[in-house]
C-alpha cells in the first residue's frame, strides 16, 4: 500500500479524500499549519494551493531526503486559483 500525506486546508476536502482512498492506500492526513517533521517518507503528497505555500520548505526537504527517487507533489486547485 502506498502512504499518502492529504494536506488540504478545507476540512471537508479532506474528509471526503481521506475517506476515498483509505480502501486502498495508507493515508495520514494534517492541517496545513501542522508540523511534517515526524512523517518519515511518503510515497505522494496530496495538497491544496494554501497548504502548499504554507508547507514548501518542509516539502523541499522531504523532497530532497529522497533524491535521486521521485517524489511526486499532486497541487489541487480551484478553478479561481488556476
């Protein structure tokens, strides 16, 4: 199973994402404004514009703990962001 961080900052979003995929992968879910530090590695980021600003450094670093292995960051965005 693949473990998947959702990192979204709307709740419902995050519900509902969390609750798709769980048949199938392993997920940890967080608050934008939460701490990454304890994760270890994830095999994909799911994340939301807010949440992706708020997180980038740390996402960097997870990012570069893996190199030269890809690290794929999937960016959620609204049709208002886009």
């Amino acid at each position: 199973m693949a473990l998947i961080l959702v990192l979204v900052s709307d709740r419902n979003s995050h519900r509902v994402l969390g609750h798709w995929l769980m048949p199938e992968h392993d997920v940890v879910g967080r608050e934008p404004h939460e701490p990454l530090d304890d994760l270890g590695e994830v095999d994909l980021v799911l994340t939301d514009f807010v949440a992706l600003v708020k997180q980038r450094a740390v996402l960097k670093s997870m990012k570069e703990a893996v190199s030269p292995v890809f690290f794929p960051v999937v960016v959620m965005l609204t049709r208002g962001e886009a």
